[in-house]
C-alpha cells in the first residue's frame, strides 16, 4: 500500500522534466538497482539474502533522491511539539516500506538510492539522453499507464490559460476564486514553483487564484496536470 502511493506521489518529477526524461529516469534506475542487488547479493553471500522483497523498490527508492533535493517543504506544522514539514510524511512511509522485510527490504532500498544518486550526479551522461518520440509514448502508455500525456498537457492549457473552460470552473469551485484587484505574487513564491518545474506564467496565475497561498497554488497546478 505504502509503495502504491509513493508511485503515486513521485509523478511529480514527471511534470518537473517531462515524460520523456522521466522514462529515461525510471529505465536507468530499475536497471542500475538490479544490477547493484545482484552485484550485492554476489559479494555478501549471505543466506539470508538470497530472497530478496520484489517489487519496484529500485524505481521508489531511488525517487527519494531528487525528492529531497528538488521538492521544496511548502508547510510545517507541530504536533505534540515535534515539528513536521509536508515531506515528513513520505520519508515515514519510505521508512516503513524500508524495514517492511528487514534485509530482505533494506537491500533493495539502499541500492535504489545509490541508483537514484548515480542519475543525479549525471553519470555517463544519463541526464542528456532522450528517447525517441515513438519509445517515449509506447513507454508511457504501456509501462507507467499513470504517467503524463497529450490530453493531459492539453488539460493544462485548459486550465491555465483559458480559465472560462469546464476544468478551469472545477478547480474555481474547489479552491477561492481570486480577488476583484488580485496583488501581484511574490517573486520568491513565483521563484518556488519554477524550481518545482512549473512554467513561470502558470505558477503565477495559480498564485493569483490561490491568493498568493503557495500550498493551494501547487496543488491548482498539480490537479490541473493530473486531469
């Protein structure tokens, strides 16, 4: 369940550099984390090891890494005088998938963080390469059916930038609408959501409309991709 809704949730990094590159992230890191399992397995011999948990432990893990260098924290809260940000929640559940198997879990884990350091640190270049247009769609639509697509770009303009639409008045009745004279965002706020991958004159919009509330503006940003 805990890994279903990290997949989930870590489709944001497709909105950040498209579905193409992000093919290319998911390829690399299932393969490199395979084959640091296996190298692992060869050098620990260790009969505990021999069965280790399946799943995409390599593709979620490995997500962690941009996750905690690229996703800025966008609200804190406090309980019982502990403090939380929004990302603590799916570091708890990464934990829990982490020790979910004990060694059987944790190996796998481990390597798919290094696999997600190696495509950070551009190793052989992995960050330039693209797949062609036919291998990016057929990955996408077959491999990963969740991941981005025309129709969703499309919605995105939709939304966007043509607000009269049937999306745009969804996302008005689930969030305030923006005041009659609407102040002009804050530059770091605008600065926030680009980091995050989204296009300068939408994150701006999506401020206006959420009354310069960054949380509300990321998730009228991240619900318009997702339709």
């Amino acid at each position: 369940m805990f890994g279903l809704y990290l997949l989930y949730y870590f489709r944001v990094f497709e909105r950040q550099i498209g579905s193409n590159k992000y093919s290319v992230f998911i390829m690399f890191s299932v393969i490199f984390s395979l084959l640091l399992e296996v190298g692992a397995l060869a050098l620990l011999k260790d009969p505990s090891f021999n069965l280790i948990t399946s799943g995409p432990y390599g593709l979620i893990f490995s997500s962690f890494v941009p996750f905690y260098f690229d996703i800025p924290v966008s609200t804190r809260i406090r309980i019982f005088g502990v403090r939380f940000t929004d990302k603590s929640f799916i570091y708890l559940a990464g934990l829990q998938l982490l020790l979910s198997s004990w060694k059987r879990s944790i190996l796998p884990g481990i390597c798919g963080v290094v696999a997600g350091s190696l495509y950070r640190m551009n190793v052989f270049y992995i960050r330039r390469i693209k797949f062609p247009e036919f291998i990016g769609s057929f990955f996408s639509r077959f491999s990963l059916p969740s991941i981005g697509s025309t129709s969703s770009s499309a919605a995105t303009r939709n939304v966007l930038g043509n607000i009269p639409s049937y999306a745009g008045r969804q996302v008005e009745r689930n969030y305030p609408p923006p005041v009659a004279a609407p102040l002009e965002p804050p530059e770091d706020s605008i600065s926030t959501l680009v980091s995050m991958g989204f296009e300068r004159n939408h994150a701006r919009q999506a401020l206006i409309q959420a009354r310069n509330d960054i949380s509300v503006a990321t998730n009228i940003l991240l619900e318009a991709q997702s339709l």
